[in-house]
C-alpha cells in the first residue's frame, strides 16, 4: 500500500474475447513506459506507465459467471 495514495500506473485489462476483434491468445504490453525526461514529461510532473493485458477468455452467457477452462489456466 502507497503512503501517499498516489497513482503510479495504469493498467487496462480485455479479460473477454469477441468476433474477429482481437489476435488469439493473451499477451500483455506497454502502451509507454515511465520517464524522468524533463523534455516528456506532462505539466512538468513524470509520465505514469500504461499496460495493458488482453486475455481471450470466454465470456460469461446467460446471467452465469465465466468459468476457465483447464486449457485457459
């Protein structure tokens, strides 16, 4: 836990797959990575990290939570 509660990063999660939408499989990846860089920085305070993670994971139907698979885990 922060001291301060200050936010240090963002991260965005896509735990669910759709139609054609997205590349198989689940990866995870920076949109852009935190910098000191007096030249990047945003109102003169450093530039937070963002992530994202995409899982591909069957969505939940019919009121009923989505359940992994062996093969998901």
């Amino acid at each position: 836990m922060l001291k301060n509660d200050k936010t240090i990063s963002y991260f965005f999660l896509d735990p669910y797959s759709r139609s054609i939408e997205k590349m198989s499989g689940a990866w995870m990846g920076t949109f852009l990575d935190k910098t000191d860089n007096p030249l990047l920085k945003i109102n003169g305070e450093t530039r937070l990290p963002i992530t994202h993670m995409n899982c591909n994971l069957a969505p939940p139907v019919g009121g009923k939570p989505s359940l992994l698979t062996f093969g998901d885990v």
